[in-house]
C-alpha cells in the first residue's frame, strides 16, 4: 500500500469514527451499569475497529456511516461482553444474556436515532441564516438571544418568542421528515 493511499484510508477511518462515535459510545454506556469502564471498552472498539477496517471496507464495499456505526457496535459488544467477563467478580455486573438482549435493543435503536439527527440536519439546513443562529443560540458558547438582539436591534422578548415559532417549525419538519421517510422506505 502506498502512503497516498494509506493517508486516504486513515481519513476515511477517522472521519467515520468521528462521524458514528456519539453512537457507539450512547451504545456501549447503555450496556455498563453506571457506565463504569466506557472510555477503556470505547479506546478498546476504537483499535480494534481499526485494525479490522481493512476487513469492513472490503466485506462492505466502502460502506455507508450508518453500515460502520452498526460494524463497530458489534465490535463494541464483544469489548463490552470482554470487559464484563474480566471483572466478573464485581456484583454489579450484568449476565451475559441481559447483555446480549440489552445490545439488541440498542443495536435497534441505532437507526431511528440517525434517521432523527438526519431530519434535524435536513430541516436546520432549510432554515435562513438568522432563523438558524436563534434557534441554535442557546446552544452556542459566546451566543445568546440577547447578543442577538443587540445586534439586530430588536427586543429580546421578541427574539424569545420567534424562537419558540422556530422551534415548533423545526419540531413539525423532523415529523414530517421522518413520517415521510417511512412512506418511502
């Protein structure tokens, strides 16, 4: 292999890990009781998943996020089952069928839950410029409704209440997304 194309696979990987990480770790912390030992069974999946991504990119074809999240999630079992398994002596360990049931539940959940950050990304992108920064002000360090409001002059009860009509809007959009998405799907 040569570096140009190693330089490209190892972006490929960690842009993808990055992509897919929140979903892996919501994942695994719900198979730990307490989420105790998440960062190394999360450091664990993350070497393995790429020392084996060679095996996914050639079993799935360059596979999509969502074919990877779920590839790792597999992986992130069986470090879960492995970090379980070393610390059998502890009490509040979960058997291995609780865990395995709780993992296909999770495994389940993966979907809907990037079908859902999908349609808010979607209908965030509908959104003009102003309407998105308010709406997302909240959210932003150094950002608020009143910074916003002292810049556009305008009252900050005012910006308050738009906010709540955004909201709604957006609320209305990701419906409408996701009930379409069945529809088609």
């Amino acid at each position: 292999m040569n570096t140009e194309s190693e330089l490209v696979r190892n972006q490929r990987f960690i842009g993808m890990l990055a992509r897919t990480e929140h979903i892996v770790r919501r994942f695994a912390r719900g198979l730990l009781p307490g989420g105790e030992g998440l960062d190394d069974v999360m450091q664990e999946t993350a070497l393995e998943a790429w020392n084996q991504f060679e095996k996914f990119e050639g079993n799935k074809a360059r596979g999509s996020h969502d074919d990877f999240a779920c590839w790792v999630c597999v992986i992130a079992r069986y470090k879960v089952m492995s970090y379980q398994r070393d610390r059998s002596r502890d009490r509040m360990v979960f058997r291995g069928e609780l865990l395995a049931e709780l993992a296909d539940l999770a495994m389940d959940d993966i979907d809907a839950r990037e079908a859902e950050l999908c349609a808010v990304e979607n209908c965030l992108e509908k959104m003009g410029e102003h309407s998105r920064r308010l709406l997302l002000s909240v959210h932003r360090c150094g950002d608020s409704v009143a910074k916003i409001a002292a810049e556009t002059q305008r009252k900050p009860r005012r910006l308050y209440y738009q906010m709540n009509s955004l909201r709604t809007a957006l609320l209305d959009c990701v419906k409408t997304q996701l009930s379409q998405d069945l529809v088609d799907g």
